[in-house]
C-alpha cells in the first residue's frame, strides 16, 4: 500500500530532484533550494519555520494527541565542483554541483512529508528538518546552537545517506585481508589506496571536516598501509604528494571509471 501511493508521487519527486540539481547552492546559500522546500510544506499543510542556520527550514505537523516527537532530516547544500556529464538536468551554475546527493536527500524528505501529510498514520508530532551547509560548514552545529532542539523537541530523530547502487567508495589505509573481509561482505565495494607519504596524507585528512573524511578512524589505519597488488583491480590509486588540483582531478577519475563499469 505504501510502494503504491509513493509510486504516484515519482512524477512530482523526479521533476523536484532535477529542479534542485539543476540549480545547486554552497552552504549557507541554499536560498532558492529552502524557498521551494518551505512552498512544498506549506501546500502540505505542515507549519513552516525558517531562519535558523540561516537557510534552514523546519515543518511541523501534529497528529492527534500524542506527546511523542519524532523528527527527520535532510541536507540541502552541494559542492564546488564543476558538471559536466551532459545531462538535460545537469547543473547551470559554475563551479556547482550535486555530487553528494543532497538533492536526493531533499527530494526523499519531500516524499516522505508529502506521504505522512496525506496518510496522517501517527499520533503525535512531526517535525521535518532540513539542515544546510553539511559540507565542511558545520550547518547541522549551528541550528542546534540557535536553540533547533528547544523549539522543535525530538525524542528520536533519523537521516538517510544514499549511496550509489553500483559501487561504494572507500578511502582505503586498510590491510588487505581486511579489503577481502568488507568484499565478503558486499560485493559492490570499490576502494581509493591513498598513496604517498604518511605525513602528508595524515594532515590533509585532519583539514578535511566533511562527514566523508574520519580522520581518527583513517589516520589510526595508516601504520598497516598496504599497497594493492596486481589481483586487486577494485582498487583504485591516489598520488596524495602532488598538488591538491592533481589530487581532486584523479578522485574524480577514479568516481568515473568506477560509476562506467
């Protein structure tokens, strides 16, 4: 019943995730992005607030008289790369884009305000959460300091972090009997071998602030590096020495040739 009324909203959502994907913001400028997000709950019927972080919004709606609280969250900004894969919804702005999935996370909110707002199958209060600057910018930080959790109460709260159906990729300092353990496991993985001095790699991850970065999970990994061998071609290699362009430049490559298989 519930795969039924969501298929009916595929036409909308898809038409929702290439308007935001087309027209991606940074952090802290996800002005366009929060104005349809807050026009989309106001047509729901869920009670908007916004300004918190800046550009962030809040939806509430209440179900009966149930005293629990529950809230879900999604973020909003994108990155500064630049797009260029040709697609009709691809992103118009320079230096732009989508490339973590926000828009779908977004998207995915959206659908599921919209789904709870015609079913109102729960007794209690909802409250939607749509966070900005996740990317380095600590958005999530500064809308609990502006008081999130005292004007909007939860009693638990979820997120959903999607990932690309064909492949995962890892920033891999691990040793490879550990690679062959996570490949038992799924078959999808793909690993990115960091390569070159310790030093090196160790402080460019500790600069990093972005949740696809732990340093304290990668940096404790590196005593046990083990270069890929010839048997291992699901491992991508890194040259992190070089310039940081050069280091962007074959991330990129790598998400490509990976993503084209």
């Amino acid at each position: 019943m519930i795969n039924e009324i969501i298929e009916g909203y595929l036409p909308q959502l898809t038409a929702i995730r290439h308007d935001i994907h087309q027209h991606p913001e940074l952090g802290f400028e996800e002005f366009r992005t929060s104005d349809l997000v807050a026009d989309y709950l106001n047509a729901w019927g869920y009670e908007v607030h916004r300004g918190l972080a800046g550009t962030g919004v809040v939806g509430t709606l209440r179900v009966g008289d149930g005293v629990k609280r529950l809230g879900l969250r999604a973020d909003m900004d994108a990155l500064p790369i630049e797009e260029n894969n040709g697609k009709p919804w691809s992103s118009s702005g320079a230096n732009r884009m989508h490339a973590c999935g926000h828009d779908g996370h977004t998207t995915m909110l959206l659908g599921a305000a919209r789904y709870l707002a015609q079913t109102r199958n729960f007794n209690g209060t909802l409250h939607l959460i749509f966070q900005p600057a996740e990317e380095m910018l600590n958005g999530g930080a500064r809308m609990v300091e502006q008081g999130l959790f005292e004007r909007f109460p939860c009693d638990a709260i979820f997120a959903m972090q999607r990932t690309n159906p064909v492949s995962l990729l890892v920033c891999s300092a691990l040793k490879k009997s550990y690679r062959d353990r996570l490949r038992e496991v799924n078959r999808n993985l793909h690993f990115i071998y960091l390569k070159g001095d310790k030093a090196v790699i160790e402080e460019r991850l500790k600069q990093r602030k972005g949740h696809f970065f732990k340093p304290q999970m990668l940096v404790s990994q590196f005593a046990t590096l083990e270069e890929p061998g010839a048997q291992e071609p699901d491992v991508q290699a890194i040259d992190i020495n070089q310039p940081l362009d050069g280091v962007v430049a074959d991330t990129l490559a790598c998400i490509n040739r990976i993503t084209a298989r």
